[in-house]
C-alpha cells in the first residue's frame, strides 16, 4: 500500500500542479536554451575578441620590429657619417699642421739665412773698421813720428780712434758740445 499512497500523491501532485510544473519546466527549458545560445555567443564574442587582440598585437610588434630596425639602420648611417665626419676633421687637421710646418720651416730657413747674411755684413763692417784704424793708427804714427805732438792733438787722435771703435762720427760730436756750450753759457 505504502507504493499505492505513493502513487496516488504523485497523481494528486500532477492534478493540482501539473500544468503549473509543466510551464515552469518549458520556462526552465527556455531559459536554459537562452543561457547556452548566450554562452555560445559569449564564448564567441571571446574568441573573436582574442583573434583580433591576437592580430594586433602581431601587427603592433611587426610595427616595433619595423621601428627598431628604422632605428637600427639610421643609428649605424649616422655612426658611419659621424666617422667620415672625424676622419674628414682628422685629414683637415693633418694637412693644416704639414702646412704650418712647411711654412714655419721655410720662415725659419729664410731667417737663418738673413742672420747668416747680416753676419757676414757684421764681419765686413767689423774688418773695414779695423782697417780703417789701422790706417788712422799708422797714419797718426807716421805724424808722430815725423813731428813732435802736441797735448791737444794726441788727445784729438786718441779720442777720434775712440769714436771710430765707438761708431759716432767726430763731427757730430763736436758740433754737439760746441751746441751744449753755447746753451750753458746762456
């Protein structure tokens, strides 16, 4: 009996709440339905999401791949140009300094030689001016011998050979003390 009473409430269930259970089962399935399309297009949604996250970042990192070798190339052309730079700078540099040495080379070739030359006019001057006084010298000799000299002619000599190894003519000098009298006896 126990499975009859069973029974009989699962038939007095399915009178009072059948059509009731029968709605809500086809709700439960329409939902259900609602739910896996919603899923599918979710999971969808996620997949086409990902395939177009997927395309751009291999586009943005073809991009950076692209940059970076733009990057790559102008750093090494203007490394390259740098060096050209220098080596151009470096070569200007070389020829300036072989060209001021030339040119200092010659001015010091040129000077040794006008001091050579100027030597050798010293030399003349040096060996005239000896001779010179050496005539004066045997000239004056010959006078004294010939004569007996006076004070003030001796010293005259004297002073005249004094002014020759000086280089001052006599006259000059003379005319300047004779100058230098008047203005102190004014």
């Amino acid at each position: 009996m126990a499975e009859h009473n069973g029974n009989n409430i699962d038939q007095i269930r399915e009178l009072i709440f059948g059509p009731q259970i029968k709605e809500f089962e086809e709700k439960f399935k329409q939902i259900e339905g609602s739910m896996h399309r919603l899923f599918d297009d979710l999971k969808k949604g996620l997949h086409e999401s990902q395939a177009k996250l997927k395309k751009e970042t291999e586009r943005s990192l073809t991009l950076l791949e692209k940059k970076i070798d733009n990057l790559s190339t102008t750093g090494q052309k203007e490394r390259q140009q740098l060096k050209e730079l220098i080596n151009s700078v470096d070569q200007t540099l070389q020829e300036k300094t072989a060209m001021q040495k030339d040119e200092f080379e010659t001015k010091l070739e040129m000077t040794k030689e006008g001091l050579e030359e100027d030597q050798e006019k010293i030399k003349e001057t040096i060996n005239e001016t000896r001779r010179e006084l050496e005539e004066l010298l045997q000239n004056s000799l010959a006078t004294l011998s010939d004569e007996k000299l006076s004070r003030d002619r001796m010293a005259q000599m004297l002073l005249e050979v004094a002014m020759k190894i000086q280089g001052t003519d006599m006259a000059a000098m003379l005319t300047d003390k004779s100058g230098e009298k008047k203005t102190e006896e004014q």
